[in-house]
C-alpha cells in the first residue's frame, strides 16, 4: 500500500474509506489526513480489531480497488 499515494488522493480516498468503514465520522476520517498510523489506530479503535488486521484490510482494500 502507496500510502504517499492515499495522501495525496485524500480527497477521493475519504469517501472511500467512509463507505467500508462507516462508523468513522466525516471529522474522524479528516482528522487522520491519509496519516496510516492514525487512520490505523482509529479502525482499530472503534471496530475493535487489532491493528495489524486493520493493516491487513486497508492493504487489501488499496490493492483491489
């Protein structure tokens, strides 16, 4: 995963990252900007799943879309 690439198509990736997980909030997923260990930790946080599974989808995700 090119997250270089996510910062700079944040824009786009938000409503994204929104649709697959939508119990971000739209402030939530702003706040992490594209920042991988902070959009990690935020996942993690509210589906409660550790973070290298977190890691795991979001690589997946990047990789099929």
């Amino acid at each position: 995963m090119n997250w270089d690439e996510i910062k700079g198509n944040w824009t786009q990736m938000k409503g994204e990252l929104r649709q697959k997980y939508g119990a971000l909030t739209d402030d939530e997923v702003e706040e992490a900007k594209g920042e991988q260990e902070q959009l990690v930790g935020l996942i993690s946080e509210k589906y409660g799943k550790a973070k290298f599974e977190v890691q795991k989808e979001l690589d997946e995700w990047w990789n099929n879309r």
